[in-house]
C-alpha cells in the first residue's frame, strides 16, 4: 500500500506549510496567525471591493428605535 502523503497548504499568513487535517487552526498554522488575520480585519486593512455607498444611504436602511 502506498504512503499517504498528507495534504500541506500555504498559511495565508506567514506562507508557512501547515498540514490541513487535523489542524485546528486551518487555513492558518497557528493561533497567532490566525489572530493576526483577525486583527487586520477589524483595523479594516483587508477590504472586498464593491460600490462606493453614501453613508446617508445606510443610515436611511437603518430603522432606529424611537427615543420618545
């Protein structure tokens, strides 16, 4: 029977070669590359194009409950 070579991927990080099975962490190799990836997220340092939207636009969409 032939040796099973396991699946390695990129970690889109660090571009280290981490396994994909049995990694808890995966598409990353760790944890802290993980919260790395996270973190550029919330700092809005990794955007998805799209249309430019007037923020009045959205405040518009957006019902608010009545302070009354």
């Amino acid at each position: 029977m032939a040796d099973h070579q396991p699946l390695l991927v990129a970690c889109p990080r660090c571009r280290t070669r981490t396994p994909w099975e049995g990694n808890p962490h995966r598409p990353f190799c760790s944890d802290r590359c993980r919260t790395v990836d996270l973190g550029r997220w919330a700092d809005e340092e990794y955007r998805i194009p799209g249309p430019q939207v007037d923020p009045e636009t959205i405040d518009n969409l957006i019902e608010f409950p009545r302070k009354d």
